[in-house]
C-alpha cells in the first residue's frame, strides 16, 4: 500500500491492543495504537487474570512485573452451589502436573501496566483520541479517521491492516457492519468493589444461587482488604425472567448464606454494568483490510465470563497474520482468514464446550448433583481442576455419558 503511515493501527489499547503492540515490535512491524481514554483508566470487569493470560505474559517476558502488580495470587477456586455444596480446589496440591497460577488485580491497574509496556513498543500512541470513520478505498479499510479529545479538527491516519481492540461496542466492527447485538449470545455482568469482605484468602469463588439463574455470583479478592463482587446472567434470561440485576446483586449479598461475610463490607461504589459477547456464537471477525480481537470479535468464555486471555490470544494470532499479509502484500478479507482459522483451531473447541456448561448451569438440580458428588469425589475434583488447567478436555464435561458415569461410580 502506497503512502502508509504505519504498517498497522490498532484501535484500542486495552489488554488486547496492548499485547497486539508488544507482538508487532517482536515482528518488526510499525504500528500505531488508538485509544479514547486515557491512562489509567478503569474497565468494568471481574479482573480475574487465567492461566491463558498467564502463559501470553510468560511469553512475553511480562509475569515477574505483574506478580509485584497490587492484586491477590490464587491459588484456589470454590464452585458454590444452589443448596450450599462447595467444591474446593486447591491448585497448589492437586495431583495434576501442573495448574497455571492465576491472579485477580483491577483492570485499572493492570491495563495500565500493559499500556506502559506498549509504549515502548509502539512506533506512535494517541490517547484521547476517538475513532469516529474509517479509511475505505475500492472496498478495502485503509485506515482511521478520528479527532483528538479538545480538538475539532479530524485526523487522518492510514495504513493498510487495521486491528480492531476496541471492546464489544467497536467502532471498527460497526463501520465494517460486522457488528451485532444478539441476546441469545450476551451475557451482562454487574460489578462492585467491596472493602472488608468476609472469609477472604487465596481463592476466587464461584456460586451458581438461586438469586442468579441462570448465571452466578462471584467474589474475587483484591489487595488490601478488597473484593470484586459481582453477578452474570445470559441478557435473554434477563429479558425473560424481568431480572432487575441491582436487585439480585444485593439479594445474594443479603441471602442468609452470604449476609454475614457482608455485614462489616462497605461498598467503595454503585454497582457498574457491562455488557459480554460470548463465544457461544462464532462472530466473524476479519475483512478487505481489518481485523478484530477479544471482546470486538465476542470471544468471551461462555461459561466463565473471562476473556483476557482469549483477547491476549486473539492478539497473538492477528499480529502473526499482520507480518504474513505485509509480507504477500495482500491485504484481502481471504488472506486475513488465516487468523481467524488459527485463533478458533486455538480456542475454538474450548469456546464450543463453555458453551455446552453454559447451557448446563441452567439446570439447579445437576448444579447442585455434580458440584456436591465432586466435593465427596477426589478423582472427580481432580477432573475439573484439570479442566480448569487445560489438562483435561471439557468435552468430558459436557458429554451427556459423563453423567452417568457419575452416577453409577
């Protein structure tokens, strides 16, 4: 592409943009990263960092940084449920060779640590600056149009691959009419930060209770006495059951199980709402001339709502199709495919099984069934840590015989 100013723009400097930024220096490419916020900045989000991002930062050279990052290591996860059954793992004795650590810090926090590093990276960065158009010439994006935060005048940037990183409201996924809304496939999740929380140690919990079914209540530890506390339901279940989700945050938060780890919590703000586009749904994602990663590509575990390492993933992928498609001089929608083939060889069979547990978390009566029988189970326990870890397929999880299995051992 003629006068280019940059091999590739990436709009959105979220973890997804940020880490697409540190790849593209790895591949030698120019890049220029767009965000209309500045840093730090907070991002509504259960701020629970997997296994999945966890190697991406290894990879990176980045995990000995984000462990002195303010935030709580985990080393156990609980799965609460209906009746008052809990599941405990703890990943630091399992028999399973190996559980990635995990960590739970504020997206605060650690998006501004990654942007700190795609600093370093980037060829060019502009903060507050929204994206309001898209360069297109015969069909092809060839690059943003947009204005800087006090300024009415419009910027033209160009370059001949430009990666949306920009979130679940995409501006790169509208102006390219990829973008869809469909309750069917979003999930809208309620967050609040609580200090002084009860019974807080190492662990992330889960609680599949009848205040949110379908969906779950979780609560995340944080430093310093803090706590990310919040609920997830499927958007067509809200719709359908008239959930006012405020309602149901503060009724688990007062049901009898859970009233007294918050009766000396103080809530440090008013509950925030954001909205998931889960991978249920294979959301296309590449055009003549673009990409999209993490939540502009809905690729959000359906099951646990976590989608940092997905959008780290997504970065990975994208950036090595980026250098593959300078390098042919081909810019093409089916050229730009191989990345969107990778990604999902990657984390597609995961996306498809989440979505199969998904369906299953809607059922109390075998929430309450597996969750209680894996408590009792040691062998069982095991299997979904090694789910957990990736040790394990999940299709043994959402296998029907599986069950039965289950019920008969």
């Amino acid at each position: 592409m003629q006068n280019a100013d940059y091999d590739a723009i990436i709009v959105g400097a979220g973890p997804a943009g940020a880490t697409a930024t540190l790849y593209a220096r790895r591949s030698g490419l120019r890049v220029l990263l767009l965000d209309r916020s500045d840093f730090p900045r907070d991002k509504t989000c259960g701020d629970a960092l997997s296994g999945k991002t966890v190697d991406v930062l290894k990879d990176l050279g980045l995990i000995d940084q984000v462990r002195l990052l303010p935030g709580a290591p985990i080393s156990r996860i609980i799965f609460g449920s209906p009746d008052g059954s809990e599941l405990v793992i703890n990943l630091n004795t399992s028999e399973l060779n190996q559980i990635p650590e995990g960590f739970v810090i504020r997206r605060e926090v650690f998006d501004r640590f990654m942007f700190d590093q795609a600093i370093e990276a980037a060829a060019d960065v502009k903060t507050g600056f929204s994206v309001t158009d898209l360069v297109i010439e015969d069909g092809f994006v060839r690059g943003v149009k947009g204005r800087q935060a006090g300024s009415p005048d419009v910027q033209t940037h160009r370059a001949p691959i430009v990666l949306g990183a920009d979130g679940f409201n995409s501006i790169v996924a509208r102006k390219t009419g990829l973008y869809s809304h469909d309750p069917s496939h979003m999930v809208v999740a309620l967050r609040q930060y609580f200090q002084d929380v009860g019974g807080l140690t190492d662990q992330i919990e889960l609680h599949f209770i009848d205040e949110v079914i379908p969906g779950y209540f979780w609560i995340f530890p944080l430093e310093d006495g803090k706590a990310n506390v919040g609920i997830g339901m499927l958007h067509k279940a809200i719709k359908k059951q008239g959930t006012d989700l405020k309602q149901a945050l503060a009724n688990a938060i007062a049901s009898p199980r859970f009233r007294d780890r918050f009766k000396d919590a103080r809530p440090l703000e008013d509950p925030v709402g954001w909205n998931l586009p889960v991978g249920s749904k294979h959301y296309p994602a590449v055009g003549d001339g673009f990409m999209l990663l993490g939540d502009a590509a809905g690729l959000i575990d359906p099951f646990t709502g976590e989608g940092i390492g997905n959008a780290l993933y997504s970065a990975r992928y994208a950036i090595e199709t980026a250098a593959a498609a300078l390098q042919a001089d081909d810019f093409s929608a089916g050229f730009l495919a191989r990345y969107d083939k990778a990604l999902w060889k990657a984390i597609g069979p995961e996306l498809r099984i989440s979505s199969q547990l998904q369906k299953i978390g809607r059922w109390r009566w075998l929430l309450n069934f597996v969750i209680a029988r894996a408590a009792r189970k040691k062998r069982l326990g095991n299997l979904i840590a090694g789910m957990i870890a990736n040790e394990v397929p999940r299709d043994q999880l959402a296998n029907p015989l599986f069950y039965l299995r289950l019920l008969f051992s």
